[in-house]
C-alpha cells in the first residue's frame, strides 16, 4: 500500500494550493523516482543500507508491473495516507507491519474485511467492529489491524 512511502521522502507541495489538484499537491514518489536517471537512482539507492536499496528496488519493479489502474489506486491510497497527521502515519505504518507478519494464509482474510470495512459508513463500520462475529472471527491482533487500518484510511 505504502509502496511509495519506501521509495522516497515526503511529498511536496506546490504553491498555490487552493489551485492546484489534490492530486498535483501530492506527487507520489515512485513517479519522480521512475523520471530520475539510472545514474541518479544509483546514486540515491547507494546512500542507504543495501538490504533497504534492495527492498526498495524490488517494490518499484513490482509497481512498474502494475496496470495503470492500479497505479492510480496506489497513488491515490499513498495520497489518503500523506494527508494524516504524523501520529496516524505512524500507527498505519505499525499496523502494515503486524500485517505482513500474519500468518499467509491469514492475510487475503483481513486485507478481505478491511476493504469490506473501509466500503461501510462510520455507524456500520462501528457495528461491524463491534459485533460477535466479528470478534469471533479474528484474533485480538487482527482485530487491531482491521480497526485501525479500516479507521485510518477510510474510502
């Protein structure tokens, strides 16, 4: 999701915003990485540790990969993101992390019932959360991961 979020710093703003697009205020970094020269990406791949230029090189060739329209579905959801304050980036960051360490199998489930979640209105998303069967359906961690990834990054 936050594929950009590892490729570069934060986004920057164009003068004026109150006549630019949401989408030219946020200009996502994988898109300025991918204008950059070979030259120029090396360079900036060197100045970190090699196990991240190597994590970092595999996501960008995995958006490369990407259809356009999903392309914009990431930059979209990388643009959602940018706007949180810091101390939501930070928990939606956490949680990111506890995801990738679920069990595999477990993954396709909760990513499943956060996009389901993020779909419903406040009151819904609060009954959803709040049910038996949700409770009974996922462990106390994903849980948490659902809540606040499906509270922190609404549609």
């Amino acid at each position: 999701m936050l594929l950009a979020a590892a490729a570069a710093g934060p986004a920057r703003s164009q003068p004026e915003p109150d006549k630019q697009s949401a989408q030219q205020l946020l200009e996502n970094s994988i898109d300025r990485w991918n204008r950059m020269s070979p030259e120029e990406r090396e360079r900036e791949l060197a100045k970190l540790p090699p196990a991240r230029a190597r994590l970092i090189r595999q996501r960008i060739r995995r958006y490369n990969q990407m259809n356009p329209g999903e392309q914009q579905a990431l930059r979209e959801r990388y643009q959602t993101f940018s706007q949180l304050p810091p101390e939501r980036q930070q928990v939606v960051r956490e949680r990111l992390q506890e995801f990738r360490q679920l069990p595999v199998a477990r993954r396709p489930i909760v990513h499943a019932e956060v996009e389901q979640i993020r779909l419903l209105t406040d009151a819904q998303r609060q009954a959803r959360l709040n049910s038996d069967e949700f409770r009974g359906r996922y462990s106390p961690q994903e849980q948490q991961i659902i809540r606040d990834l499906s509270t922190y990054l609404p549609n």
